[in-house]
C-alpha cells in the first residue's frame, strides 16, 4: 500500500479535473498538500461536483479543451508536473453513437497531445491514463478479463478508448523505453458515488427520480457491470502513479474493479438502491431500444493485488451508503466539502 502523504509538495497536472471523478480526485490531491493544476472544459452538467467541492481556489484550474495542444502545452510548461493524471474524455457510451468524430477526437487524439508535452518536456516522472474496463473485446464471457487479453471495444466510446491504450503503449515504446517517464494505464469499473448528475448513468438516474418521488426507469436490468465506489479507483490511481514514480518497473496496465461478489446486474444494484433510499422508492423494468452495449462485464484484479497488495475496501452495499450519505446532505442544502472530507477520511482509514 501507500501513503498518501507521498504528494505533499508535488505538482501533479489533472486532465478532466472538472468531471465527476476529477473533482473527487482533485480534493484528495489538494487534502493530501499537492500542488495541482487542472485543464478541462467547464463543468459538465449543472449542477456540477467541481462547483460544490471547494476546489476551484485550492487549485490553479484552467478551462481548455484537450483537443487544443498549443493551449494544453502552455498549461503544462506553466505548471511543469511531476506527475501527470489524463482522465479527459467523453465517457457516455450513447452519446458516442451520436457523434462519433468527436468521441475519437477527444479520446484518441487527446491523448495523444498530453503524450506529446510529456515528450517535449523534462520534468515528468509519472503518468497515468485512466481508460476503462471496456477497452477489451468483450466475448460476453462470465469471468474476468485480464490485462493480457486482446484491446477492441465494440462501441465508438469503447473503442476510442482501446485506441488511447495503443496510443499511450506506441509512445511508451517510442520515446519512454529508457524509462526516463514510469507510464501506466489503469482500467477501471463503472463508478458511482456522491455528486454525479451525468445523464445515461444508473445511480444519478435513480436520485433524480427518488426527489421527484416518482419510479426509477431501468432501460438494461440484465447487464453486469463490476460497480464499485469512486473512492476505490482514485486511490488505486494515485497509488500506482506514486510507486512507479519511486520505482519503474511499476509501470504497465492494471485493471481496478471490485470482487467479484459485487459485479451485479443494474437490477440488483438498484433494488439495494431502493431498499437503503426508502421503502416507498420502486423501479420499474422500461426497455429502451437503443444501440449495442455490452451485457456481461467483469474486470481480472489480481495484477493490482499482487503487485501492490491492494484490496477494495467498500462492497457495493456500502458503496451505495455512502452515495446516498452525500446525497442526502446535498439535498438539506449541507456542507459538501466536509462530506467529502468525512468519506475521504473514512476510507484512508481502511489503511490502518
């Protein structure tokens, strides 16, 4: 495991600061002394975490588009980063239908510019592009996949994302092969937790129909997905960000998802949604035609435990506590960084 005192006085660089798991990220980063920089569009949706999070003056937060690499590569020589966090993308997997080009756009060639100021500079020790647990080919099989197995997501958005994978490999093996710059890729799980109001995601789905007190619509009750606390991820990234900054060999892909016990289908997690939410919430099953996602998805961590001895700490029951604890203080109008702070705090504490 790590400490994470480890970033006191580093500067780290966020791509995506002003997203879901960014804003999240960047709290930890700033709770824990690090100097950091973000660039990122503005916030996605409004309401958004990064407004309510308290960050924005924590922080030098830049407002760019990744797609942008004279503006990207200003930020990065003003902030000159040790260390470098790419989660810059588009994300929704319906959305990628829609508009392809511009899924590619952002997700390939955004990291490819972010690769190219690492390249161009002499500061950068470690970086980590986090991608997804959909950047394999998905066989629909029912055990995990491994870091070893083939790269060719079936969607624009899943694709673009196995794209950004062999992206960041071809630079690591064209320009960081001496290992002057520890780089990684971390595959992570559908995430949930407090202060995502994205669209075409279960658990805002369900939060925003239990204030309106009406039924929460499920359009695929039957797909399995390894669900899993934001918290969970985060922590893995800046753990292994940190040991390949101390120690190269590090370097390489990780999957970061839960065990297996909590990969269930978005049935089940939203019965244990409604269950914890109020005995009045229901659901209702409204199958909704739309374009090809996978069905069966499940993520192989041993890499991550074997290498780093690490574990989840929070099952999905109590990932869903959690969730709903923000939520429900966000709603009474209540202190938001210190919620943040109290989970935060709480889940360090499982270092312990």
């Amino acid at each position: 495991m790590f400490d994470i005192g480890f970033y006191d006085g580093k500067r780290v660089f966020v791509t995506g600061h002003t997203g879901f798991k960014g804003s999240w990220l960047c709290r930890m980063l700033i709770n824990a002394g690090a100097i950091v920089t973000g660039y990122a569009l503005k916030p996605p949706t409004i309401p958004n975490l990064f407004t309510l999070c308290d960050v924005q003056n924590k922080m030098n937060s830049i407002i760019g588009d990744v797609r942008d690499l004279a503006s990207l590569k200003s930020a990065f020589e003003q902030s000159k980063p040790e260390i470098v966090f790419h989660l810059a993308a588009q994300p929704i997997v319906r959305d990628s239908y829609k508009d392809p080009r511009t899924t590619y756009d952002i997700n390939v060639m955004g990291t490819v510019n972010i690769l190219e100021c690492i390249r161009t500079s002499n500061y950068v020790k470690s970086f980590l592009n986090v991608t997804t647990d959909k950047v394999y080919q998905n066989n629909e099989w029912v055990w995990g996949y491994r870091e070893n197995e083939p790269l060719n997501g079936y969607d624009p958005y899943s694709n673009s994302k196995s794209c950004s994978e062999l992206v960041t490999h071809g630079y690591k093996s064209s320009f960081f092969s001496d290992g002057c710059v520890a780089i990684s890729t971390a595959r992570a799980g559908n995430v949930i937790g407090g202060g995502d109001f994205a669209n075409d995601r279960i658990i805002p789905d369900c939060i925003r129909a239990a204030e309106k007190r009406e039924s929460i619509i499920v359009r695929n009750p039957h797909s399995t997905r390894p669900y899993q606390h934001v918290l969970e991820p985060l922590y893995a990234y800046l753990m292994i960000a940190s040991n390949q900054y101390n120690v190269g060999k590090y370097a390489g892909s990780y999957n970061v998802g839960p065990d297996e016990s909590d990969c269930i289908t978005t049935g089940a997690l939203t019965n244990l949604f409604c269950k914890k939410w109020s005995e009045e919430q229901k659901w209702e099953n409204k199958f909704i035609d739309g374009p090809h996602e996978a069905n069966f998805l499940k993520l192989d961590c041993s890499k991550l435990k074997k290498t780093f001895g690490w574990h989840p700490r929070w099952d999905i029951s109590e990932a869903i506590n959690k969730t709903i604890e923000w939520t429900k203080v966000y709603f009474n109008k209540g202190d938001i960084p210190a919620i943040m702070d109290k989970q935060i705090a709480e889940y360090l504490a499982g270092e312990e």
